[in-house]
C-alpha cells in the first residue's frame, strides 16, 4: 500500500500531464491558455509561481513553472469548455475540417508600454476571434523570468477564450521559457482552419543557434521544411505565413541587410501564399509584391517606428500607430481589417483564392 501511495503521489508531482493539484503555497501567474489547437487535438497551459528568489534589498525573482495537458480525440469546428486546478476556466474552438467562416486577429510586439498593451488586448478580446497569431516579441527579454507573469496578466483574459499561435521575436533571445510555457517542441510548424492553412515560422536567425554552423543548418532546414509544407497545402484556399522579421519594410534604418528572411520570398512566390504577416518594426505596413501582401503588425505597445521610406511600386499604405489586424476569412474570399487603437479603420482589402 505504501508503494502504491507514493507511485500515486510520485504522478501527481510529474510536470505536465499528469499534475494535477497546486501545492498551497502555489499561484497561477499565466493562464489558461490554449495552443497547439488542432481539429482533434489541444494543449491546455497555464504558469505557476512556486516561490520567489530575493536579490539584494529590492529585487524578487519568481520561481515558475509550465504545466500543460494535451487532449485528443476532440471533434473538429466544436467549442472545448475546461477547468484547471485551482478553478480557473476557459474555453475555445477546435479547428473546422471543412471551409467555413472564421475570424483571426494578427498581432505582435507587446514588449513594452504595458498600458498600451493591454489596450489593445482589450479591443482584440471585444471582437472575440477563433484564434489568435502573435507574431513576436511578446517580451522585451525571453530570459528574465520576472517579465512573464506581467505578459500573462494583461493577456489573461484574452488567452482564455481563444487559441493562441506565437511565433519567436528576437526579444525572446530563444528562451526555453518560450517552448516550455507554449508547448513548442520545434519552431516552425502549421495548421489548418477552416479552408486555410497558416504556417508559423522562426525568423529570428541570430538567436536559433550559438554558433554560425548550427545557424546555418537550422535555417537550411527551415527552408527545405517550408517548401515542402506549403507544396502540401495547394488545396488550401488560403495560404498564410505568420513570423517576426518582414522581408520587405518602410522602414529606413531597417531596410539594408535581413538577407536570410528575404530568401524566403521565391518560396512564398513558388506556392503562391496569400499573406506574409510578421512584426518587428512597430507600426502597420503593406506590401504587394509579386502576388503576394506583405503586411506588417507590430503596433501592439513597443515604441512606435516612423514609416519614412516607403517602397516605390510595393507599399501599399503605411501609418505608425497601435493596431491590431483582423482577419475575416470564408470560402471564397478573406477580408483584411487594420484597425488603430482608437478603432480608426487603417485600412481594409479583401483577396480571392
């Protein structure tokens, strides 16, 4: 009986799927949250603080943790409803098998002016997407543990109604906090919904690797993934890539170098993508280049950039502000909605198949 007490126990205590209980001197500081969302499949997440760790007279360090569950077996197009220890609620929608209706909401670059921030989570949350992309810098450094709890906070409410999609911002340095908190296990990955098919991408070269070789290889198989992915996904109506780094921008004083993420641009091309969202610089843009719209939203509460160069033959319309985009897409035509802070229409523009 002992034995079988302390198997029982020695489960409970595991990190992941089998925890299932908070210790008393836990508290969740993150979600819940739903990622991973497949038509059968999702990962509840949610962060607890264990503990704190005080440095020198003012400075307090949280001791945190990443649980998560994975459940299968679900139906496709139907609302899930769950409830994580500790009581805390929240709901969202599995993947539609078939092309129907749907609303996304892309967004990025919250690493900073958290009131902004959460402003912007506000309008989003009104509008109450199916899901949601955030296309990085989700926090201004991935390694400081203290900077979670707060990203968690004011996307709280948010993240419990919807599914959550992010993709790595350079300002996440890599961390393993990223792929523990999100359930990543690789950063590049995709998923249908609805007749569409989104594909997330890992941008941020400079931090995938700690040296030049292993940096290499990485985006060498990013490549070979990417291609073949979206060689795959031809029968999908809607093409859609969601990653930090844009190929093209207005930006002056980004406009010289990013040559890896510019590569990508003849196989967004080849597989005729719809949309390229990504973030970075931190105002709205959009570019029409050879087929395919490039917009970029990173108007999410980081330090407004001026949008001094447009593209002469490929800017499309640009406007440093707070936004968010939304995106309503249906069988036979998707509609592209930048919306300001102040609910300004930035502008809209719809796409056939």
């Amino acid at each position: 009986m002992l034995r079988q007490a302390a198997l029982i126990l020695l489960l409970l205590c595991l990190p992941g799927r089998y925890s299932s209980f908070l210790f008393a001197e836990d508290k969740i500081v993150g979600g819940p949250y739903a990622v991973n969302v497949t038509g059968k499949s999702a990962t509840i997440g949610w962060v607890v603080q264990s503990g704190e760790v005080k440095v020198g007279d003012a400075r307090v360090v949280p001791v945190l943790r990443s649980e998560k569950v994975t459940m299968t077996g679900l139906k496709p197009g139907e609302p899930v409803k769950y409830t994580i220890p500790g009581g805390l609620t929240g709901t969202f929608k599995t993947a539609p098998a078939k092309p129907v209706a749907f609303e996304a909401v892309v967004f990025g670059d919250t690493r900073t002016r958290h009131d902004l921030h959460r402003k912007i989570v506000g309008a989003i949350e009104k509008i109450n997407p199916d899901l949601v992309f955030h296309t990085g810098d989700l926090v201004t450094d991935g390694l400081d543990t203290e900077q979670w709890p707060r990203f968690f906070d004011i996307e709280r409410t948010l993240l419990a109604k919807t599914a959550f999609y992010p993709v790595l911002g350079n300002h996440e340095r890599n961390s393993r906090r990223f792929y523990e908190f999100f359930d990543v296990s690789t950063p590049y990955y995709s998923v249908d919904w609805g007749g569409a098919h989104f594909v997330l991408l890992n941008s941020d070269l400079g931090n995938s690797a700690l040296s030049a070789q292993a940096r290499e290889a990485f985006w060498s198989e990013q490549l070979r993934w990417l291609d073949e992915d979206l060689a795959k996904a031809q029968k999908a109506e809607f093409r859609f890539v969601v990653m930090h780094h844009p190929p093209f921008t207005a930006v002056k004083s980004r406009q010289s170098g990013n040559t890896p993420v510019k590569a990508m641009v003849p196989i967004f091309e080849k597989h005729r993508v719809t949309v390229v969202f990504s973030g970075h610089d931190h105002n709205y843009q959009h570019h029409l280049n050879n087929g395919v719209h490039y917009v970029v939203t990173g108007g999410g509460g980081a330090p407004l950039y001026p949008v001094d160069a447009p593209i002469e033959g490929t800017t499309i319309k640009v406007e440093s502000t707070e936004h968010y985009v939304r995106l309503l897409c249906g069988p036979g035509s998707t509609k592209i909605e930048a919306i300001a802070l102040d609910g300004r229409m930035l502008e809209s523009f719809e796409l056939k198949p």
